[in-house]
C-alpha cells in the first residue's frame, strides 16, 4: 500500500508548481485517471461480452417460447446456442469482476487515516475530513462546505445522466437477463432499482473522508464516460 501511497505523494510533487495547496488533491484525481485507464481494455472487454449477450436474447426468448413444456431441451438448446455463437453465458462479468480488487485498493489508500495525503487541503477543505467535519467549521456554504457542494453538484449531474442513460437502455432492452435458458432469480426487481443506484453515491461522497471522496467521484464520473463511450 505505501508503494502506491509514495507515487501519489510524487504525483503531488509534480503538481505542486500548478496546484500548490491541492496538489495532492490534484494527484488523487490523477491517479485515479490512470488506474482507470489501465484497466480500460478490461471494460473494453466487458463492453463487449455484454453486447454479445444482449444480442443473443431474442434467440434465447425463441427458445424459451419453443420449449416451455421441457425445461432440459431448452438448457441443451440454449447452450448449444451460446456455442454456436461462441459467446460465453458469462461474457461482460468476469472483465469487471477482474477491475474490482484495483477500485478497492484505491477506496482504501484515500480513507486510510494514516495515509500523510490526508493531512493535506483541497482548498479550505482537509482530505481526511469528511462533511460531517464541514458542516461544523462553516456550515454548508463555508470553505470546506463549498468543496462539498461542488462535489455534491457533480455527483447529482453523473447520477441524472447515468439514470436517463441506464433507463433507455432498459427500454431498448427490456428482457430479463437468463442463465442456462432460465431468468436469473432476483434480476427482475434488480432492473427496477438499478437505474437509481448512481444516486448511493451521493451517500458514500458524503460519509467517507475527501481524499476517498475524491477518488469515488473521479472513478464513478469516469465509468460515466466509459460507458457511454462503449456501449453506444
């Protein structure tokens, strides 16, 4: 972890000409940017299993409607689909499952409190603060509360665009996603609710030291981008 700690604190350096007192805040953000974008050809990866499922689905709903009455012949057909077309009934997750140990890396090193980045500002704000501290040094529109309202300002705009996003997707694509022929249990009432989990996000800003704030907001505004970019 002091590896990772130590080229941040060298980012800082770097930016410390441009940025001065939010230099490590200005680091954070970067390097974030750069795991991101390290293991971008993962969600490159996922893009495109996932379309290749997606594709699939109205092939599956066909069998699905052709062998109702037996639940075995439509495994074996929905399998032989999926070999047909050389498309894993997994593709897309396993490219993300892959990125997540990096984004909790990351989550850890910005809300570790002996981490010395968080001894320092973004502007009036510390990065080892959280809004709670924010709040009782100037209220909402103090210093530190400012940061926070610009934080809190950017989140709300990626959330808007990720609902309005997740929600025309759904609509273009309103099948229930299927393993082996059969739905997947509980993905039904996950649909209804994914479009409004951008919005948690809010929460964790808010709840978790700026430092780690920082890098949620970077990384959820990235995948904002990355996603439109690559599921268009």
């Amino acid at each position: 972890m002091s590896v990772f700690a130590t080229l941040v604190e060298h980012l800082a350096d770097l930016l410390h000409p441009l940025l001065g007192a939010s230099a490590a805040a200005g680091a954070i953000v970067l390097f974030t940017a750069l795991v991101r974008l390290l293991v971008h050809p993962l969600s490159r990866a996922a893009a495109r299993g996932q379309k290749a499922r997606t594709e699939l689905q109205p092939k599956i709903a066909e069998l699905r409607r052709k062998h109702a009455k037996n639940p075995e012949k439509l495994q074996k057909a929905v399998l032989a689909l999926h070999a047909e077309e050389k498309v894993s009934p997994l593709s897309g997750c396993l490219p993300s499952l892959c990125q997540m140990p990096a984004f909790f890396l990351l989550y850890h090193l910005f809300s570790n409190t002996t981490n010395p980045l968080l001894t320092h500002e973004l502007f009036a704000a510390p990065l080892g603060n959280r809004w709670a501290d924010a709040l009782g040094d100037g209220g909402a529109f103090g210093g530190a509360g400012l940061v926070y309202v610009g934080l809190f300002a950017l989140v709300a705009c990626v959330a808007v665009f990720n609902f309005r996003r997740t929600r025309r997707m759904m609509a273009a694509n309103p099948a229930v996603p299927v393993v082996d022929g059969q739905p997947v249990p509980g993905m039904g009432a996950m649909s209804k609710v994914m479009p409004f989990m951008s919005f948690f996000t809010l929460f964790t800003v808010a709840v978790v030291p700026l430092a780690a704030a920082l890098y949620v907001v970077t990384s959820t505004t990235w995948s904002a981008v990355e996603r439109a970019a690559l599921y268009r």
